[in-house]
C-alpha cells in the first residue's frame, strides 16, 4: 500500500504557533483518510520546521474499497401493477442504471419496497486528497493570520510558497493559495539552497536532511540538548539552566540547529540575576550558564540555524549585541537610582492603567486602602500581617512603571521594583528586616502569573497581590468589561485563579465577597465611577465569576472530583480555604456506601419538595413532632437531632466528624422512604412530612449539597 | 561630551586574531556608512524601485512617509526605496548612550505587490552589503507591526543577523484604517545598527561615516552628535509646552478644515460612475450650460485638492505630540484622545487619498484627450 506524504512549504511560522498547527495537521490528514476510508488507524509521522508542516501517512489505500450497497425504492404496491413495472420501477432502475429486472424484493418493517443491490465503485485516492485537503489546510487554526495575496485570496499564518503531495511516486494534484502541488521541497535558506526534489514520501525526513533540515521537531530538540551539553562541558563545574519554553521556541526557530558558547564580562554579574537571565531569555533566546550553587557565570549558549561557526564570527556577534543589552540594562539601572521609588509616585499620574479606570496613581491609592482592610479583615480573624509592611509596599508597588528599566524590560515589572525597594534605602528609621519585606512584597505583586507558578511567599505579599487583582477585577466589571467565552483581553480569569491560588496556599480567612464589595467601594465618587454600566448586578456577577474559578482551582489544580467540587460549592463558595477542607471531607466520604444512599435519598428528597412546590402543596412551616404517626418517620424526627452536633462539627470545622454523623442517618432515611408515603392525601400529614424532610434538607446540606455527588451506577 | 575620534587600528583592537583574519581580510574594509546605503540603494534600484529622498517633514518612522502611508493604498503597484530620518523624540539620550539615538536612520523599502522570492530578495540585499550569510545565523523571528495613530498594522518579523535585530519586515494588511489590497511588503533596515555590525563597534558613534581623502575615517559621532544633544535638550527641557499645544492645534484645525473642505468637494462632484453618466444623459434637457460647466471643472477640483498637503499637517501633529509626549506633558486622559485625534486626522488623508486616486483613474481617459490646462500643469511640474 501506497505512503502519502503532504508537505506546505512556507514563509517563517511563529516559533510559538507551529506545534499546534502540526498537530492539528496532523489529526486533519488522519481523520480525512479514516472518513474517506483510504486507511484505518493510519500511522502518521509529523515533521514541522519553522518553514514547513508535513505529514507522512503510511499503508493509505490507493483508491477507496468498493462497496455494495443496497438502495431502497418505491413501494411494492407502486412498482408493480398486476405483475408488471409501473413507471416508477423504471424510472427507479434507470436512476441506478440497472436492468428492471434485476431489482429485488426488500421487506421491512413498513412493508415491501422494490430494492436494489448495487456496486458502488471506490474513488482513487489521488483524486480525493487533491479535492479535500485544500480545504483542510484552509481550516487549520491561526492565532493570527494574514493576506499576502490580496483581499479576495486566502489568510494563512505566513504565504505558502510551496507543496509537496505524494502519493508513493506520484504527485497529487491538490492547490492551494495560487500554488500546485508537486515533488519540490526547499532545503535549509542558507545551507542548501535552491528546490530539492522528493522521489517518494519515505525519504522525506533523510532527503531534507541532506539538505541540512532536521525535519521532525522531536530529533531536533535531542540535538539541541546534546550540542547545550557539549558546549557547556567546556567550562568546568557549569550546567545550563533548565528551561522549557526558552527549548522549545529555539527548535521552532531552527532547521538545522547547532550551539554557540559565549562569554561577557563578568563585571556583569553584579546586575541582577533576574535582569541577566531577561535579558540573555526573552530578549537573546539565550540559555545562561550556572555553577553548581545556581550562582549565574559569565556565559551563555546560543542556538544558530546554521552548521556551526568555526571562524567564530557568530559568537563575536551575538557577544557583542550582550554586550550592548547588558551595556543599556546597567546604563537603566544607574539612571533609574536619580530618582528613587517613593519620588515616583507622584509619576503614575502620568501612566494609564486603563482608559477609564484612570491612572495608575489613581490605583496605587485604591490598592493601598484595599490592601488596608484586608489586613485588619485577616488581623481581627487571628492572621499575623504586618499592615504596615502592606501600605507601604502597595504605595511604591507600580512606582517601578516610571523607571527606564522597566519601560525596556516590561515583563521585569514588579521585579525591578522589589530590588530598586531593596537597594534603596526607603526610609531610614525603618529596620531592615521591614525594608526587605516591602521589597519582597513588591517583587511578588504579580504573582502567581499562572497556576503552576509559586505564590507571594509572605503574607504581607499576598495580600497585596489580592488587593491588585481585586481592584482590576472589580473596575473592568464595573465597566462591563468581564470575560466572556474566549475573550478576556484583560486576562481577568488568570487574575482570579491567582487571587483564588493566594487564598487557598495562604490558608487566607478572606471571604470573596466582602473583598470585591470593598474593591468596588473603592472606585466611589471616582471619575471611573461615572463610566460604570448603570443597572448591573456587580455582586452577582463577580460571585458567580468567582465560583468558576475557585471550581477551576479545586477540579483542575486540586484534582477533586466534579461532583465533589458542585456538592460543596453549592453549600458555599464565598470561603475558599472552608470549601476546600470540606471538599477533602467529601472526597473522603464519597465512595462509602452509607453517602451513595444518603445522596440517593437526598436527591429524592429534594425532588419531591420541588414538586410539592410545583403542585402547589403546602409545607408546614415547623415539623410538629407529635403530627408524625408512622415509626419510620417517628425515628427520622428522633435522628435529625443530631443537626445541632453537626452544626456544632461545623463550627469548628471538624468535618469529618460531621460527616460521620451524617452518615448515620442512612439508616432512618432509608427506612422512612421505604415505610411511609409523603405524598398522601390528608393535608395535614402531608405538610408536616413535607416540613420534616424539608428540615433535614436544611439541615444537613450546609458542608455539602449531597444531592449533587454522582453516585456509581445510577 | 567625552567624545573622541579613533583611530582604525583602535576600533579593530578588540577583535579576535581569527575574526580579524575572517572577518576583515575577506572584505577588506567593511563598509562605510554611506557606502552602505549606496549599496541599499543599488541593490533596490536594479530590483526596480523608484530611489526615493528622505521626506522632508518629521516622522517618527520610514513607514509615516508619504511614500509608504499613501503609496500602499489603492491598487496601484509600486516599489521604492528611500532613506528616511526617523525622529522619536523620547528616544533621545543627549548622545550619552552608544545604542540609542533620537533621530535615526531607516533604509525604507515598499514592495507593491510583494513577488513571491521577496525573502530571498532580502537575503541578497544583505549578500550585497558584504554579509556572507554562509558564515552568519540568519533568523525570521515573529514581531507584528502595529501603530495606533496611524491606524496601521502589518504582520512580520524582526530578522535577527547573529542575535542583532537588523530589519523589521512586514506585510501591511492595513494602513489609515482601510484594509489594503494588494497588499505591501515593508523592509525596514536599521543603517546604524547595520553599519556598526559591519565594523565592529561597540558605539553608534564610532561607525565611520566616510573615510575623508586624507584616510582619516569621519565618524558618525563627528556628524551626528551634536545633533542628538541639542535636540536632547530642546525636546526634553526647553521645547515650549503651551506653544506646542498651540502649534499641535493649528496644524490640526488646518488638516482637519482640508479634509472638511474635500468632502464638501466631493459632494458637489458625485463619481463619475457609467450609471450616474447614464442617469444625467437620460434627461439631457435638464442640463443647465451652468451645471454642464460645472460638471467638466469637478474631475479637476477633486485632482487639484491637496490632500497630500492635508497628510503634511497629519504629520506635524504626530511630532508636536512626540515633543509634548517627551516633555512629559501629556496627562492620561489626555493622551488616548490626542492619539485618537492624530489617527482621526490619518484614517481621514487616507480615505480622501483614497478617493482622489479612484476619481483621477475614472476621468484618465478624458483627462487624456487633451485637456489643455492638465498639459499646462504638468509642464509647471504640478
């Protein structure tokens, strides 16, 4: 059976697009020949350079299998009158382009139809790539893409300049963007230039690697690490710093990649590390060099798209552009110092925090009062917080936006202003330990930036990073400006998961919505205020934003169970730190059988109140003990007398314990639902066991809304 | 200023025996400065651009040129390549800093429609620069352009030539406002950053401009410092806000009163569409001799109107908010509606630039007949 390979041969993808797109490639290809069933479970090989996304598919059949098929006509009673065809059977036959009589009898359960087997002849393989595949890479999903020939042609993420189609030896004849399909490839720009012929779609990967193109993404990557260690086994006791995203952009970055060891002055080194590393990482692509103390050295490794550099004219380059950077960050950095950070306040009258939330003078104080009240909300719930250490550090927190430093290195943000706090003295009454711990709050501020990313390691850090978030959050939805499905242009989620990961790592006694009430009372009598959406139910939607996210955090970053995560936030999702110690309660009862029934119960109890409800039936409003006739109900009005221990668990937030009182109420539940009626006719009784099922609803519902675990099976 | 000249021998001292032996023996003597855009200019003027002068209005990009912001509208193809001085006011350093400058130099290249090989093109740009690229890495890494007061983006990369961004290269998708098609590719070089690759300094100001007759090398510095210091100073110290604001209104007024005026032109001048003709020959008798002569003057009216003037006082508005942006002068609240204004202002040249080119392309043939007065302009080089 034939192989087919598809190659598009592109200007250069964006490093961080091209993993996607191959894979999405990848599954189009797969699905298309499955569909077409021109291969089952077909094996597929993938290959993508920053110039070129390729599948090479094996074992795909050169022409789909023919197939027989039977077709279902008019009804006997119409194809035939006294014995012979009518002209419906004819025109029957005629549409398949058989003979009359070869049409057969067919019974179904609606009766006789007149039928025919028919062959269906498999269409070539070549003919159906070349007319689908088109259309899947028309499909293939862009962050951003572009026109390059003109309004009326296609977008893609760069212009196409060439295909490659195979199927075996031949080509097939599929176009795209203006461009046909056929055996050319292109090698690497500079290496190998010029067009470089497949033969068949199985030397594809050695044909290119001949022309200097390491095709899949994978070897290149095992390249990389090799020649990084080779190159970093040239200075003694180094290693090079881990970095996974910084690997992976420099694969999509090349074709035939190799490493350059360079070097810098190491009167360098007394600039921050976290400066160098920005600098060498996001700005060079650079991988730094380390001792084995973690302690930076005065090197680092480029990774070329080219062969490597004997005369060592690459290396003199890109030491030279170090050079320059390191040159600018220290030049940043001494300038930086004429004006220190609390001067600087003043300054962010003059930067923009959003075009109508004001400047970010204007949230600096926001964030400072906000800060202070959840200081003394923590303080007066028996948290330790230095409240000062958090004024004084949300007074500087956005100072760092007016350095030099910050305006060329924006993602050092935060960063630049915790160190600049440290190496500044703030205020010399101050003890060093305070000023330190200002500096760290500072550096902290936008942390955690995503949900595998550490917290602010103190609490004063914490709670600053809470009070910024919050502040945002509660102004863009103020503003009407919330997320919705995949736009959230201000990344608010992420602000939320943060503010949610701080809670819960922090073991924060910080209910939600009191924080955004007092958020948003910040932007009282503000200018911001007046652009506020008018008749917008801001609690609502905060909190219901909110449970998203704290759900977001116990499901996909705690790993509990859906239905564990619905049970307790429906009895409360305002506590983080609560919802999560009776989550793992739940989680640890979950399985037990005594809960599967108790669920069971729950969820029927719940649907005979609504129908109660629906038909209009009355409740009583207390459970009058003495109404209750039957034993069954007698000994469940006797159990719910434990609510007042459970409620007493609680309190003290023994869950457990709680939970095992609960469980011991299976047995009288059970019983009660197989005894006794609820709905029975006599009104009175009815409505008193309506309450009593009622109370035990409220009762035991408070950690968890049981009704909501999925019990196994059912 | 603790500027100094030195040396040829001194700028090499810190290379390497095998880069000099590499590097410098293969091309002897790296390029000038201005060797170097001679080059540019050869290379594009035998690819077929039009060799286009620096304009003479400030600009803060290659791109804010007439020659780029209103050539890549429209349909008509077009290639051309200038020098353009950009001027970024807040970029100043008082030429303290040996990688920034206030005004720099860009290589502007405008490809209408791009050919299929431009990358390669570009790639032989470099080779012509005495860059052998077999000995060089050579990268296309993602950066998209975009510039909110010209209501302009593009998609692109910065080339990276051994870790050093030397080009911005860009596919325009729109510019004004308006979707573009065909679409422009915009090479975008950066001559200093270039130049001082080539000869290996560590300072702008150490790039050899020209070697004079006598073998001494003129430096950049020599020709351009005093230049960023002053300016340094003016745009940060000494530039009268108030003025600037004043002068910032003015030539907005007058844009703005321009673009006013050409759609009060306009209105009285419908397109000479085949139905509205065919509409007015239907009721000939209608026709006023007034009306008639009217309709004759309007093709002209609409080619004569200087909306290219209205896109000088766009520019100037541009500059004189740089220069208040430096100054620090700009509040928040005021800063998003001045970018708002300034863009109001370019998205309304470019439609009116728009529009003139659609009209003058549906009156050609008439024009062409013999209008006597189209001959006269254009003998006075209008």
């Amino acid at each position: 059976m034939p192989d087919f390979l598809l190659e598009i041969g592109t200007e250069e993808i964006p490093a961080r697009m091209i993993d996607s797109a191959r894979d999405e490639l990848t599954r189009r290809v797969g699905d298309l020949l499955q569909r077409e069933r021109l291969a089952d479970n077909p094996t597929l090989q993938t290959y993508s350079t920053p110039r070129r996304l390729a599948v090479l598919a094996s074992a795909v059949s050169s022409a789909q299998p023919d197939i027989t098929e039977q077709v279902t006509g008019p009804s006997l009673k119409v194809a035939y009158k006294d014995g012979a065809p009518t002209p419906a059977a004819a025109a029957f036959a005629r549409k398949l382009n058989v003979p009359v009589n070869s049409l057969e009898k067919i019974t179904t359960p609606k009766g006789e139809y007149l039928g025919a087997t028919v062959k269906k002849k498999g269409r070539p393989a070549a003919e159906i790539l070349a007319e689908s595949l088109p259309k899947e890479i028309a499909g293939i999903y862009w962050a951003k893409s572009m026109y390059w020939r003109g309004k009326s042609a296609e977008r893609f993420v760069r212009p196409v300049r060439w295909l490659v189609s195979l199927l075996d030896g031949e080509v097939v004849p599929l176009e795209f963007a203006g461009i046909r399909a056929g055996q050319a490839s292109e090698g690497h720009r500079i290496l190998s230039p010029g067009s470089l012929p497949i033969g068949r779609p199985s030397d594809y990967s050695s044909a290119l690697a001949k022309a200097s193109v390491v095709a899949s993404a994978a070897e290149r990557q095992q390249r990389i690490r090799k020649a990084l260690d080779a190159a970093t086994r040239t200075i003694p006791g180094a290693r090079w710093r881990e970095d996974k995203s910084l690997l992976d952009t420099v694969v999509n970055l090349t074709e035939f990649p190799s490493v350059v060891l360079g070097s810098f002055d190491p009167e360098f080194l007394a600039l921050a590390d976290e400066v160098l590393v920005t600098v060498m990482r996001d700005h060079q692509k650079y991988f730094a060099l380390e001792d084995a103390s973690g302690k930076l050295l005065p090197h680092f490794l480029a990774v070329l798209n080219t062969d490597g550099d004997p005369d060592g004219l690459i290396r003199h380059g890109n030491e030279r552009v170090l050079r320059a950077r390191f040159n600018d960050a220290r030049f940043f950095w001494e300038t930086d110092q004429k004006i220190p950070l609390r001067q600087r306040v003043d300054m962010l009258r003059a930067v923009t925090f959003q075009k109508d939330l004001g400047s970010y003078f204007d949230k600096t104080m926001r964030v400072q009062k906000l800060g202070s009240l959840i200081s003394e909300a923590l303080r007066s719930a028996g948290s330790s917080v230095r409240s000062g250490v958090v004024h004084k550090a949300a007074l500087l927190a956005k100072t760092d936006l007016t350095t030099e430093l910050v305006k060329e290195f924006t993602e050092l943000q935060g960063i630049v202003g915790g160190l600049y706090a440290k190496a500044q003295q703030l205020d010399p009454i101050l003890p060093a330990a305070t000023a330190e711990a200002i500096g760290d709050a500072i550096y902290d501020q936008y942390k955690p930036e995503s949900m595998d990313d550490s917290v602010p390691r103190s609490v004063e850090g914490a709670v600053l990073a809470i009070a910024d978030k919050a502040d945002s959050i509660a102004g863009m939805f103020a503003l009407g400006l919330q997320p919705t499905g995949s736009k959230d242009p201000f990344a608010l989620r992420r602000a939320a998961n943060g503010i949610v990961k701080i809670i819960a790592e922090h073991k924060l006694p910080l209910p939600i919505a009191k924080l955004f009430s007092d958020a948003r009372a910040e932007y009282a009598g503000s200018e911001a205020e007046k652009r506020f959406v008018k008749d917008f139910s801001f609690d609502q939607a905060v909190a219901s934003f909110m449970r998203e996210r704290l759900e977001f955090y116990l499901r996909d970053v705690r790993g509990f169970a859906y239905d564990v995560v619905n049970a307790v936030l429906a009895a409360d999702s305002d506590d983080v730190v609560d919802a999560i110690a009776r989550a793992e309660a739940v989680r640890e009862v979950r399985g037990s059988e005594d809960f599967a029934s108790i669920s069971t119960a729950f969820k029927r109890i719940k649907n005979i109140l609504r129908q109660a409800r629906e038909t209009k039936k009355s409740i009583a409003e207390h459970l009058d003990s003495d109404a209750l006739t039957e034993d069954a109900e007698k000994r469940l009005a006797t159990a719910i007398e434990i609510a007042s221990a459970v409620r007493a668990l609680r309190e003290e937030k023994n869950y457990s314990a709680a939970l095992a009182h609960i469980s011991r109420l299976r047995q009288p539940v059970d019983a009660f639902f197989d005894k006794v009626m609820v709905m029975v006719d006599d009104e009175t009784v009815r409505a008193n066991r309506l309450a009593l099922l009622q109370t035990l609803l409220n009762e035991f519902s408070t950690i968890a809304d049981f009704s909501e675990i999925v019990t196994e099976g059912k | 200023m603790n500027y100094r000249v030195k040396g040829p021998e001194e700028c090499r001292s810190g290379l390497s025996p095998a880069y000099q032996e590499n590097h410098l023996s293969s091309s002897q003597n790296p390029l000038t400065f201005q060797q170097l855009v001679l080059r540019l200019q050869n290379f594009w003027a035998d690819h077929g651009c039009v060799l286009q002068q620096p304009y003479d209005v400030e600009v803060g990009a290659g791109t804010m040129a007439p020659e780029t912001f209103l050539r890549v509208l429209g349909p008509k193809p077009y290639r051309v390549g200038y020098v353009q001085p950009s001027r970024r006011p807040a970029d100043g350093r008082y030429g303290e800093n040996p990688n920034r400058l206030f005004k720099h130099l860009q290589f502007q290249v405008i490809l209408k429609p791009p050919p299929v090989n431009v990358q390669e093109l570009y790639l032989e740009s470099l080779s012509a620069l005495g860059i052998d690229l077999r000995k060089h890495d050579i990268k296309f890494e993602e950066d998209n352009w975009e510039s909110p007061t010209l209501g302009a983006w593009g998609i692109g990369w910065q080339v990276m030539l051994d870790g050093l961004e030397i080009t911005q290269f860009t596919y325009f998708q729109q510019c004004g406002g308006i979707d573009l098609d065909p679409i422009s590719a915009e090479l975008t070089y950066g001559l200093e950053r270039i130049t001082a690759f080539l000869q290996d300094v560590d300072s702008i100001y150490d790039i050899t401009w020209v070697v004079s007759p006598d073998g001494r090398p003129v430096k950049y510095g020599e020709i351009r410092l005093q230049d960023e210091l002053q300016f340094s100073v003016y745009n940060f110290e000494r530039a009268d806000v108030e003025k600037a604001w004043k002068h910032l209104g003015l030539y907005e007024a007058e844009c703005q009163a321009l673009l006013d005026e050409y759609a009060a032109v306009k209105l009285q001048s419908p397109v000479d569409s085949g139905e509205k003709r065919k509409a007015k020959s239907e009721e000939p008798a209608h026709d006023s001799g007034e009306e008639q002569m009217a309709k004759s003057e309007r093709p002209t009216a609409i080619r004569r109107f200087p909306v290219l003037a209205a896109f000088d006082l766009c520019l100037k508005c541009s500059h004189l908010f740089n220069i208040l942006d430096a100054r620090g002068a700009i509040s928040v609240t005021e800063r998003v509606g001045v970018i708002a204004r300034i863009r109001a202002l370019a998205v309304g040249v470019a439609k009116a630039y728009v529009d003139q080119q659609k009209a003058e392309e549906n009156s050609a043939p008439t024009e062409e007949k013999g209008s006597a007065k189209a001959e006269q302009l254009s003998a006075a080089g209008l």
